[in-house]
C-alpha cells in the first residue's frame, strides 16, 4: 500500500493512469456495466474516501493520536486501491443534478458533529458499494464491508476521544481533593457552582475504601457531566472506570499508562521544570501540573517554582497546563499576568478547606472567566 509521499511520487512518474494500472492487483471490465452504475461506483468512493480523510485530520491534527490516523489511512488506502480507471472514466459531473447540493444544517456544525457526520456519510456510501459492487467488482464489495465494520470501531473511539480532551481543554478551574471531613458533600458543593474537572487524591492506605471512595466520586462527577482523574494509580482509575490518570514524576512512564489505559483516556503529568513539560508532551501526555507556584502542606518539602516556569510553561506548551501550589482567588490577578488570560489552575485547600466551598468555587471560575 502506497503511502501518501510514495503515491505522489509514483503519480508524478507513472501519470494518474499507469499507477492504477500498476498498483491494483485485479482488474474489472467495464463491458456490459451499466454507465449509471459505474459513476455510482466513483461518486461514493470518493465520498468514503473524503468522509474518512475529514476524520482523519481531526485524529491527526485535532486529537494527535497516531494509531487513530493509521487505522483511518489504511481504510482509505484500501479504497484508493479499488478506485479503478474504469470508475473515474466514468465520471460525468456536469449531468449530475445533485452536484454542489447542500443542506443548511452544514453550516453550524460544531468539531463532534463535523466528524460524526462524516464518519456516517463514509459508512452510507462503503454500504452502497458493498450492495452495488456485488455484482461487478465482488473484490469492491468485500474490501468496503470490512471498511465499513472497521470503521465503526474506530468511530467509537474517536468520538469518545474527542469528547474527553474537548471537555478538558474548556476547562480553566481543576479541583484536586484533600481527605477533609464531608468530602462527598464539599466535592458536590463544588460541582453544583460549576466545577467540571475532579482529581481523587486519596491518602487512604488500603485498596478497598480507596476504592469505595473513587467510586462514590465518580458518581459525583458523572451525575453532574464532570470528568473524573484518579491520582498516581492506573489500576484504580480503570477498576473505577475514571475519565483518566495524573502522574507524578515517580509515578508509571506514560507510555505504560497509556499502553493500560488505551488511546481514549486522558493523562496528565506532574511537572515542574520547562524540561519535563517537553517530556509530558513528546509523551503524549494530555495535560500537565505546572508548580508548585508556592511552598505548600499538600507537598511538603517540595521546592516551590515560582511564576517563572508558569511564563516560560505559557510559551511552550501546547497541550493544556494547570498552574498549581497555593493557588487562591488573591493569587489568580498575578496567575492571569504570568501565565496569559487564558490561564487554568488546579486548587485543593481553596475550595476543599473553605467555608462555603460552592462560593469559593464560583468566585473562582467568575475570576478567570473575567480574566
């Protein structure tokens, strides 16, 4: 299968005639084929094939995730595969009455529904080759079956992907919980005034109530469209069926946390230097710790960053960064100026240790959407 640098080349050589002449391992004859037939054949290859390159440049552009774009090249690779001269021969677009047809609801489609979309107009155009290609090109036919059942899969899993990492790149505010009496009720107090993005940070020594207590959070956030982190433990984030994992510095690499957890759970990463901000990214991490900001009790003894790193962290990175460590509403005026207006923050003591943890939260989230 050629891939796109060697078809381009090849087509440069060869011409667009030669390269299918020579890349296609069967041939059809277009004798006795209805013509009408034949330019149905071209129009909905094109269509997967285009369908499937939409959804492809989201999963390499949008999502950044490599074995979505392989599985989706390979699709539409096969396709081109099949794409025979006598289709496009065919091909008459000046008689085609419904050329350029569109419908107004294309125009306000958000990114879900631009893929989504577009994997459902690849999937009805690879049924109407199956059922039209049975009975002159049976090798189309089969190879679009297995397209279209591969294709499925694949959209689950983008669409999932796409979701988790949209949600987390609208959010500003992080919260992080501490082993305060209430927990339930402080985290769903929290939740209530808007916050959408919940770490479990457990001090719990034993496995079980660990466990209890990440389920009753999960609980939490799913009722209320919030998306759940474990912290440090890939085995309770999956037993727990959590949105993702964050890692420390000393916790599991996360090529082996993804290699667990799969291509469609989010990871984040501990850092505390511009140096392991570039590793979390060329990991394929999916957001990062920036801190601490401030000496803090949630990590004693470790030695606090300063605003520094959050300035150089605003300049490089180019997945979502949380600044963190002592993070509360007097801070975030000099948070927002270091670190741009578009600055997210993780807190614990501030919403977990206050008074009225919905007020803190909400004047939280008031403050960086003002910022």
């Amino acid at each position: 299968i050629l891939t796109d640098e060697g078809y381009a080349k090849a087509e440069s050589i060869l011409g667009v005639e030669d390269l299918f002449n020579a890349a296609d391992p069967w041939t059809i004859s277009s004798e006795g084929v209805d013509p009408a037939v034949l330019r149905l054949l071209d129009a909905n290859l094109d269509r997967a094939r285009e369908g499937l390159r939409v959804a492809e440049d989201w999963a390499r552009f949008g999502l950044d995730h490599r074995d979505l774009v392989e599985g989706l090249k390979d699709l539409r690779q096969q396709l081109g595969r099949c794409h025979l001269p006598c289709y496009r021969q065919a091909r008459h677009t000046a008689t085609d009455s419904a050329a350029g047809l569109a419908h107004p609801a294309q125009q306000q489609r958000s990114d879900a529904t631009v893929v989504a979309a577009n994997c459902a107009r690849a999937q009805e155009a690879l049924r109407v080759l199956e059922e039209f290609g049975r009975s002159c090109d049976p090798e189309l036919a089969r190879v679009a079956e297995h397209c279209r059942y591969r294709l499925y899969d694949l959209e689950t899993r983008l669409l999932a992907d796409q979701s988790r990492r949209q949600r987390l790149a609208a959010e500003r505010l992080y919260l992080i919980t501490s082993p305060v009496p209430q927990l339930l009720a402080v985290v769903e107090q929290a939740l209530q005034a808007g916050v959408k993005l919940v770490q479990h940070r457990s001090k719990l020594t034993d496995d079980l109530p660990r466990y209890q207590e990440a389920v009753a959070l999960r609980d939490l956030c799913a009722a209320h469209g919030a998306l759940f982190i474990v912290n440090d433990r890939v085995d309770l984030a999956l037993a727990v069926e959590a949105d993702g994992v964050h890692l420390g510095q000393g916790d599991l690499p996360p090529a082996q946390a993804r290699r667990l957890l799969g291509p469609d759970h989010l990871i984040g990463r501990s850092t505390h230097a511009p140096e392991q901000l570039q590793q979390a990214m060329a990991d394929g991490c999916d957001y990062a710790g920036v801190g601490p900001l401030q000496a803090t009790p949630t990590k004693p003894g470790r030695e606090p960053v300063g605003l520094d790193y959050l300035r150089q962290a605003a300049q490089i990175a180019t997945i979502p960064h949380y600044a963190i460590g002592g993070v509360d509403a007097q801070l975030l005026p000099a948070l927002l100026e270091a670190g741009g207006p578009h600055c997210r923050v993780a807190v614990v003591r501030a919403v977990m240790e206050a008074a009225d943890p919905a007020a803190a939260a909400r004047q939280l989230l008031e403050l960086l959407a003002d910022g």
